[in-house]
C-alpha cells in the first residue's frame, strides 16, 4: 500500500476511549430486557439470547488475569468509515486482555466464514490500517448468514482456529443474521460467543441503546463538504438548479443530516411523503413552486436533496412497482415487444389508476421500471434515477405554468448522485474514537462471556472520556416482519421521526432556507485543527440529545 | 451569510506573500517580449501594448508615497477557488498604497461593468470572504468583453467612479478580452489600465511565465479526494468498475494531476488519443484489455479516469461532430421524423465513414449527437456522458470477447461526473496565498502604472518568501487562431504535453498501475495539520520544475 502524506499523519491518531475502558471493568447488569414488539414469538425464537439485561461496564481497581482468546471478525454488507478503527480497538482490547490473544479477520464478508477463507490480524497488518476509511483490510461481502448449514461449516473453521467469540461488524440484517448465530451456537452449546457492532452510513441502525452507527458521521460529512462546494458554485454562477440525490437505501437521515449541515433550498424526506401520502406529482408541485418563488424574486438557482429511497416511500409509485412486479412475472408477451409496444402493452394490462400514473412518467423512468430487474424479477429500484425523475418533472412543471402565465424564469439543470465518494472516507475524529471504542467495548463483552449482544457506545456527545460502554441484547431490538413472503425476526429499521427534534429543527427552518438562501459550507473534515471543526458530531444527534 | 465552524477558523488564516511585496517594491524590467507567434499580425493589432518587458518587483528601503487609487475587479467565467484571496489581496495591497484606496467589484462578471452594476467591496465586506471558496462575493458571468461600445459604456462608469485601473480575474478568453481592452484604452489615451489575473481549474492557461492558473490545485484536491474515496470502496468491495469523468473542458490536466495523485487502473489523456490517432474503438479496446487482463487476475474491478473534452480530441468523432453540424444546419427534414427514422436518416445521409462511426455509438449518444445543439446549431459535446458512452462500449466489447472464449470475467459498473464539486471549494493553503499573491501583485503593477499585464507569481514550488513577483505582458502568450470561421488574437491554451515530465511519470507508471492495483487515497484538504499534508503543490508543478 502507497501511503498517501494524509494517511501518514493521521496514522498517529490515537483514538479516545471511554473512561471506563481504561483499566479493568466490572459490568453493571440493569434489567432484564423485552423486544421492541412481538415480545412472545421472537422470545420462541431465541429462548437462549432473549430477555438478557442490558449490561454496561464500569471500572474496576482490580486487575484480572485472562486466558489468550482467538477471536473471529467479519464486515459485511456496505462499507462505512471506521470498519478499520472496530478493528484495531477490538484487536487492542483482546491483546490488552493477554498478549497471548490472536485475531482473525474473514475475507470478503460472511461467506468467508463459511468457505474457511481467512487471515490472522497481526500487529503488523493493523498498524496499517488505524484511522484509515475502507473496509480493505479484509474486504467485505453481502453473503447471508442465516442456514444451518453455513453455522455448522463455520463452525469447523472456528474450531479449528480455536476461536471462542466472532464479532460481526454490519447493518441491521447482518446484526440480525448474527443473532440467529448467536441463539443457534447456544442452543447446541458449541460455546462459541457473537457480538455484533452497529454499522451503516444510512444512520437507520439505532434505538434507545443504539445512539447512531459508525460511519453516518464522516458519510454525512463528505456529502456536505460538496453539496457545499456546489451551493457556493450554484450561489456565484446564479444560472443553475442542482438535484443532488444521496444515497441511504430506505431511510432519509443522511438527507436530513446533510439538509442541517448545509441548508439548501429544498430537501425531500421520503418518511414525511409517506405519512402526508403525497403523490409523485404532489412532490413535483411542491418542489416547482419553490423554483417559482424564487424565480419571481429573480434567483433562477437553487439545491435540491433527493434520498435514494423516495420512489418507494410515495404510496402510488410503491403499487404501481408491485403491481409491475406481479403482471411482468407472470406475463411471456412483454419481452417480445418492441419498446414503444411495451409501454403501451403495460399502460393496458395494469390497473385504470396504476396505469395513469405509469403513463404521466418521463419515458426513460418507464422504461427503467419495466426493463432493469434483479434475480428474483423485482425492479431495481436503486437504479431509477429519481434525480432526473424530479428534475425533468419539475421542467414540464414550470413549463405548463409559463404557458399560463404563472412563471417566468429561467430553469438550467445539473444532477449529481453522492453514495461511493463517502462510503470509504478516512473515519472523522468522531467516527475514529466511536469506532475504537466499540471494537473495544466487544472485546470486553467477550471477556465477560456475553453472546448476543451488540456492542453499545452511548452519551457520545459528551467528551469521549464519558462515553458509556456496555452492551445491548440485539434481541431487544427485534420484531416479526415480513420477508419474501414469510414472517422473520428482524431488527427493526430506524426511520426519520416527524415528531423527533432533527425533523422538527428543518420544519421550522425550511421556509426560510427555500425563499431566503442560506446555504452553509461546511468544507472538508478537518483532522487536526481547533476542536469546534474536528471534533462536532452530526446534527441529527445533538438535536436528538437536545443539543 | 451563516458561516461553518471551518469558515470561522479558516478566516484568521494569513496568506503568505513573497519577501519582495512585504515592504516597498521597485520594478526590475527584463528584455522585451515577443508574441509566441505570428509576431507581425499581434504586433499590429497591439501596437500600444506589444512587446513590453517581463517584469519582476524587488524590495527597496525607500518608502513612496502614493496618491489614493480607485480600482476595479471583475470575476469572468467559470468559478475557481481562490478567487476571494485575489481579491483580498488586490485590496491589502491598495490599502497599503494609500488607506484612501477604493476597491469596486463589478456585479456577475464583465456584464456589470458594461451595466453599470457594481458595489463598493469595504474591509467588512472583504473580511467576510478571505480565505473562501466561490465568487459570490460579487458573482461572476459569462459576458465577453470584445466590442467597442461595451468598451465605452464600461468608460462611463469607470469615469464615474474614479477608476484608475481594472483587474479583470479570468481564463484564456477573458484575458485576451482584458489585453484588448488595454490596447483600446491605451490607444485612446483614456488613462485606465487593465490587468489580467490567471483563473482556472481547467490547468490550461500557463506558460514559460504563469507557472499554473489558480483554483487548479484546489479543484484537483477535492477531486482526488473522492477518486480516493470511490478507489477504497472498490478495492473493499471488489464488484465495481467506476467511470469517472472529470470537467476540464478541453485539456486534460485535471485527469491527469488526478492521475498522478490517486494512482487509478486506467487514465485516458485526450492529447495522447489525438496524437496518436486513435478510434473510439481504440480507446474502449485500450480500457477492456486492461478490465480483462484484472479479471484473468480475479480482479473484477477498477477504476477509470476521462477527461470531459475526449470526445473532441477523437479525430474521427471530431469529423463526425463536423459533418453532423454541418449536415443538420442545413436540412429541414430530420426534425420531422420520429427516432428510429431520424436515425436511419443520419445514417443514410452522412459519408460512409461518418455513418460506419455513428452507427457504431450506443443510441442513447447517437441522439445526444443529433439532438441537444447549441443555440448555434453545434451539438453540445460537454453533455455527452462519455462516461457512460465508454462503460457501455466497455461492456459491448467484453461480451464479444466472452463469446470467443477469450474473457470471463464480471463487468458491473459505477459512473461518476465532477465539476461542480470542486470549483468553488475553499482554497488549499496553496491557492489562498498564490491567489493572495496575485492580488496583491496586481496593485503592484497598477502602482507602477502598467497595463496589458498579467499578474504573475513565479517559482511557487519554493516557500512562499522566496516566490518571484511580477508581470507579464498578456501579447507575449497571444497567437491568431480560427474562431467563428475568423482569424482572432488569442492567448494560446496549454493542452497537455506528451514529452513534458508530468506526462511521462504516468506513462511510465500506468501499466503497473492497471495490473497491479497501487491506488493511492490522498483524503480531504487539510489546512491545519503538518505541512507536508497541508502544504503540496501539484504533483503536475512538481514534475514540471522537476521536484
């Protein structure tokens, strides 16, 4: 690896820890715990992991003589700054514990568990990797853990090892994957612990106990340091609507996040579409009155945030898609269609309202809905480009009412799509430290003997020294949902809230940053200047701790 | 304006000037200067600014005393960072002439000098803005400055204001327009002088005299952050081949100070494709051989970086293109066809060469080609996504060879365009004290009653104490080129050369690059940390002085 003079720097970092993690804890069981919701069947589920108390730990004088441990990791699903930091506070953690203690990283994901594919961490091999963005160290992967099958070839490359606990660093499903994990290893008593640590740049794995995951800080940071550039750019040049799309599968915080940081004209919340149950055409409307207002006051310019997961939070277009997935997997006729024949094939084969809608969308989006499947013939919905969507609707909009007579502007586009350039940013100061602490604090669950649990670093917009460590049963986080069909345990999705403070503070100021333009430029992160620029976490957490 | 904790830290930071401009300056004249080519024709369209000395300021003991000066400034063209420090600095340094100096900024570029349109920039103002990316501190236009009367309505208001001189921060065209404006005023005798400033991130106006033009090396940082960025997620996640363009309308620095900075698998240099003639066949054979030779590897993934301008330096698209204009403004009939049948239209209606070409495109680019024209009628090259142009290519290619049996790989991919993102960040410290330099350099040249000039800071490589100073006279870059069909006096552009030395470290590294995969990560602007994170030039200046 070529060393860029950055990574040189900042592979000094130390990052900070909580107090508590300092010498050796004691863990502080509270009480015992239920799951968010379908309390009976997830506990049929996991009799062995369930109703667990949520444990913190606290410091302790005495010093306690461990064994050496073997430990297994594994990233899975999308990268997220600080994956590297998990690792290296948990490979601290484990050495602290006994020098004699080995860790083993999985490659590519999940499925390197269950194909034997792995390498030992060395000291070596870490010092490389601290501070950095990516999850190169070992790769990752969206192999899912979930059969009896894959647990049992796992198995016998963790006995091999001598591994005692795997921590599995991912998103809700892999968090999930790795409580059945967990529940299955006890139930057959291989004694085998897993810990799971809250990742996802999309900022939708949290709850009570779950402030935030790792990398929704410097993910959103990264995003707003170029919407910013491109504000400034939009504000000078005056000549340009800019549709910025963000990437977050489902949930809309990264948009709010960057709509906080950086202030821009309009910023959709696909939630708050949802429950006004808000058509794509009102959206539409919503938007071009805004460009409207501000032509009317001679600004033909503006910023647009778009969450990538909008299409499917509108009610209409969410069953237009399903009825499109239901008709065209069902149907032999389409495929043999010339292009302009397919789109009037499906606005007769679909319901009188489904189709009205199919028909009122640009014809490239049309086409997108009915062309680009995945294996299992749904639409991709991550593929529509809901950016130019917007934008070319917004277009015919305006231009109905100019020939009306109710606008008279200039509307100039540009389109951008954020989601690979954050994904993999060196960790912010914030990200680093929470990272380190939770690789840590699972080292310490696993010296405690805890399976099931998932790795809990809280009160962290205080000083770091007063973070609290501890773990969290992930069983209190699940509920039943559907999933292809069938009901699965699931750890429940944490969407924006429309009475939760982030959603409020942009409520109240949107007016205002939509006609007034009040763009922020928060620049780039900063790692080593004054404390106010390096060391401030997201908006979305200081509101919701009612900073 | 809400400034960001960034702002706010950023503004206390003093640019650094050369030792020379720290006290009083006197000038030191060099020999006197030729165009660089057609001597005669520029020499008799400049006969009042022609063939003046190279210039450079040194220190000397005796203090002047100088009579207060009004000065204007006007932002032209596309925006760059450091644009704000220029201006700042051209303010420092009139205060420092005489506290009674004013500085007016023209309003949205060239357009408000000719409009009328202008405020008075106060040290409240300028405090507001130094060290800030953007142009919004006045705006910034496209007007061009090139007819007599524009000419003698700017005189109006520069009367009006008591305007001594003009500093007009531009790139190649607007400091033509500025020379052209000097001459005019000079063989009228009216009194103003005019000043030139080299602004762009395109990297394209330097010569043996203006080492770079600012915003270059700040706009090459942010975009090889994110180069690093989507580079670290691909060697994470090894699915992907991303496409990446990069604005720079002509020349191909950006892609290639890029390049050299993050280390990608592919870099095409529009100036190479021309130079050795190659198809766009060539070019996408060029890219599959290398995606094909990485998944014989088992490395299904990599990155390439194309520069906005390649589809002009193609020499058969660039005939296309020609043919295409020019068959299209004459004919009334294509307009009335529907798709399928406009194509079939083109095809029958161009030479055979031009047809073979044009089939050959994806359809999507094909109607790109015949649709989307200029007000002139010209198609508008710069919204062809020849990023997608060339993946699709890619994709067409490698099935052809999956057919033979001679690749078996997997080719999914990713694209990217950046330009907005980088032009208006704020200045790396580079660019905060060249501009700030150049600036104050101007007030210089305006002191010493000069005009026709171009603000020049050599030997920048070096610590900013030891930077050189000075003038050069804009007629020294000038050549006559063809434009609109006539001879015109113009600055010549830098393209890229393939013997100079930035050129040649790539060439000499690329094929290691593409095989071996040595991405480099570079990471965000830093402006507080060590100096050899916080304080490089480009890799392109270092080569070139060959550091």
């Amino acid at each position: 690896m070529i060393k860029s003079a950055l990574q040189i720097a900042r592979a000094a970092y130390q990052p900070k820890l909580p107090k508590a993690l300092k010498g050796s804890v004691k863990v502080v069981e509270g009480e015992k715990t239920q799951s968010v919701a379908d309390q009976k069947e997830i506990e049929g589920l996991f009799p062995n992991t369930y109703g667990m108390p949520v444990i913190k730990f606290e410091k302790t004088d005495g010093a306690v003589d461990f064994p050496a441990i073997n430990v297994g990791v594994i990233l899975s699903g999308g990268q997220a700054p600080g994956g590297h930091n998990v690792i290296s506070g948990l490979f601290d953690g484990i050495k602290k514990l006994n020098a004699d203690s080995k860790l083993y990283g999985f490659i590519l994901g999940p499925g390197g568990l269950v194909d034997h594919n792995y390498k030992e961490l060395t000291a070596e091999i870490i010092d490389d990797y601290r501070n950095t963005g990516g999850f190169d160290i070992i790769g990752s992967g969206r192999t899912k853990l979930e059969k009896v099958d894959q647990f049992e070839k796992g198995l016998e490359i963790i006995k091999k090892l001598g591994i005692k606990a795997l921590v599995m660093i991912g998103g809700d499903d892999s968090n999930t994957n790795a409580c059945v994990l967990a529940e299955y290893y006890a139930a057959k008593d291989y004694g085998v612990q897993v810990i799971g640590c809250p990742k996802t740049i999309d900022g939708d794995l949290k709850n009570s106990m779950i402030e935030t995951s790792f990398g929704f800080d410097t993910a959103c940071k990264v995003y707003s340091e170029v919407i910013g550039n491109i504000q400034r750019d939009c504000k000078s040049a005056q000549k340009y609507w800019h549709f910025i799309k963000l990437m977050g599968r489902s949930a809309s915080h990264i948009a709010l996040e960057c709509a906080l940081q950086t202030q821009p004209n309009v910023c959709i919340v696909s939630e708050e579409v949802e429950k006004k149950n808000m058509s794509l055409d009102d959206v539409v409307v919503y938007i071009a009155e805004i460009v409207a207002k501000r032509a009317a006051n001679g600004d033909n310019y503006g910023t647009v945030l778009i969450p990538e997961g909008l299409i499917e939070f509108i009610p209409a277009m969410k069953n237009l898609i399903a009825e499109l997935n239901d008709f065209l997997a069902h149907d032999d006729k389409f495929a043999t269609l010339d292009k302009d024949a397919q789109r009037d094939y499906v606005i007769k084969n679909i319901s009188k309202e489904n189709a009205k809608i199919y028909a009122s969308l640009p014809q490239g989006v049309a086409r997108q809905l009915t062309l680009d499947r995945d294996p299992h013939g749904n639409v991709q919905v991550s593929l529509i480009e809901t950016e130019k969507l917007l934008s070319e609707m917004v277009a015919n909009k305006l231009e109905e009412w100019r020939a009306e007579g109710k606008y008279n502007g200039k509307f100039s586009r540009q389109h951008h799509f954020f989601g690979y350039e954050g994904r993999c940013a060196a960790p912010s100061n914030y990200d680093a430290d929470y990272c380190y602490s939770l690789g840590y604090t699972a080292s310490a669950l696993i010296a405690n003997g805890k399976t099931g649990y998932m790795s809990s670093v809280r009160n962290t917009t205080a000083p770091a020294a007063e973070w609290i460590a501890g773990g969290v049963p992930i069983t209190m986080m699940m509920n039943m949902e559907r999933r292809h069909g069938e009901m699965k345990p699931v750890i429940q999705k944490a969407l924006v809230e429309l009475d939760g403070a982030p959603f409020k503070k942009f409520a109240a100021s949107r007016e205002d940053w939509a006609i007034n333009t009040q763009y922020i430029y928060p620049g780039p992160i900063q790692y080593f200047g004054p404390t106010e620029v390096c060391d401030q976490p997201t908006q979305t957490l200081l509101l919701e701790q009612g900073k």
